[in-house]
C-alpha cells in the first residue's frame, strides 16, 4: 500500500532539503520518522533570539522571516524562507543559542529535526556532515554578500542585485514574482518602503524593468547588472 498524500508530500521535500540530498529511500525514511510536524499561525514566532537551539526547521510551507531588532527598535530581516529550505541550523552544531528570531510570515508548517536526533543520523550517514558543511559555507557566503550590500551599496544597486538574484533563484531570466510584501523586501534591503517604491521608480525610468504589482520584468538586464554592481540613487534613509 503506498503512502498518505500527505506524507508523500512530505517525504518529497525532506528529499529535496539540501543536507539531505543523495541519501537513498531507506536514509530518506529514517529522516521523515525523525522529523515532528509543527504548525504556526501567522505573525507567530518560532523561536526568538536568544532561546537554546536544540533543533532545526524545514519550512514545510508558507514563510518564515529570520530577522533581528536594533536597540533602537529597527527591525533588519536576514532572510526569508519558503518550502524546503532549512533554517536555524548554524547555533545547532555549536550547542548555541539562536542568534536571531524566527517569525511565520502566513500560516506555516514546518519540519522539525532535534539536535539529538540529527547527530545519531550523522554517525549512521556521514554523508549528511558534508552536505551540512556545503549548506552552512552557502549561508556564510550569502551573509558576506549582505553585510557587503548594506554597507558598500546605495539603494538601487541592493534592488538591482535583488532583482536579479531573484531571477536566478526562480529561474526565469526576465520575470521575477516577489513573494513578500514591500514592507519585508524593505527591511530585507536595509532601507524602508518609500525608499524601496522610489528605488523601483528610477530603474523603471531608466528603461530597466517594468514593475506590475508583485511581479518586475527584466527589460535591461546589463543595465540592471551595472547598476547592481556600481549603485546609482538614494542612499539609504
């Protein structure tokens, strides 16, 4: 007999979470027996900075929003997850505490792995070590090109990079469908909505792309290109 749709689904994704990636069938089903389902709603936090990371998170699906307050009460996010992608990995492997908070952005599900339960995986498939390895030095790549982005960039080269970053992820060269709201692409970007609108106003006077609600077509993509890497406009307010 096979199995529930439900658990089809979710077997599917767990197979396709990059530290899982090459595991055969029986691997893959000792993961799904391991992995507890949770459910939040949204604007519900998942953890919060701070807590003793005793596990990690696959978004099973909606959104999660990983992201920091200032003392001053500004909120930067780091990034934002969707199905499949894990996150709150890193502090696990130290035996640290998360280093920011985890919020639902929408009703979410979300796989959870214990700590303990990862490490006896491990020493049964240490193949799993590597792909984790594989996964933190992506994410350590990603925070340098952030921390980069926010600290060399203007306004219109962070959307620009954006922009086309997001084209690469969702592999369509001239479309891009944004998932989060302004408000959230803003604070990701380091800046604020109207900020963000009239960063998004000049590359489209400038012939670069075509914004229509949620989704921005690519009109000049060496344009976007030079202005991702040179940054032309506001800086940020």
């Amino acid at each position: 007999m096979g199995l529930d749709k439900s658990l089809d689904k979710v077997f599917e994704i767990i197979s396709h979470i990059p530290f899982f990636a090459g595991l055969d069938e029986d691997q893959l089903k000792l993961v799904r027996n391991m992995a507890a389902e949770v459910s939040f709603k949204k604007g519900q936090f998942i953890f919060y900075d701070g807590d003793q990371a005793d596990g990690f998170y696959a978004a099973l699906d909606g959104q999660v929003k990983i992201y920091k307050i200032s003392p001053e009460g500004k909120e930067q996010i780091f990034h934002v997850f969707g199905p499949g992608e894990p996150f709150g990995e890193v502090p696990v492997f130290s035996g640290d505490s998360y280093p920011a908070n985890a919020q639902a952005l929408v009703k979410t599900k979300c796989l959870y792995f214990s700590r303990k339960g990862i490490v006896e995986l491990i020493n049964q498939s240490p193949a799993i070590a590597m792909n984790m390895l594989a996964v933190l030095a992506r994410r350590l790549r990603e925070f340098t090109v952030q921390v980069e982005n926010l600290s060399l960039k203007e306004v219109d080269g962070r959307v620009a990079g954006y922009i086309l970053h997001m084209a690469t992820e969702q592999n369509s060269p001239d479309l891009v469908v944004l998932h989060i709201s302004k408000a959230h692409l803003a604070s990701l970007l380091g800046t604020i909505p109207e900020t963000l609108s009239r960063s998004l106003g000049r590359l489209k006077d400038r012939g670069l792309i075509q914004v229509d609600k949620r989704e921005i077509q690519i009109i000049d993509r060496q344009g976007l290109e030079d202005c991702s890497t040179g940054g032309n406009g506001d800086m940020d307010d």
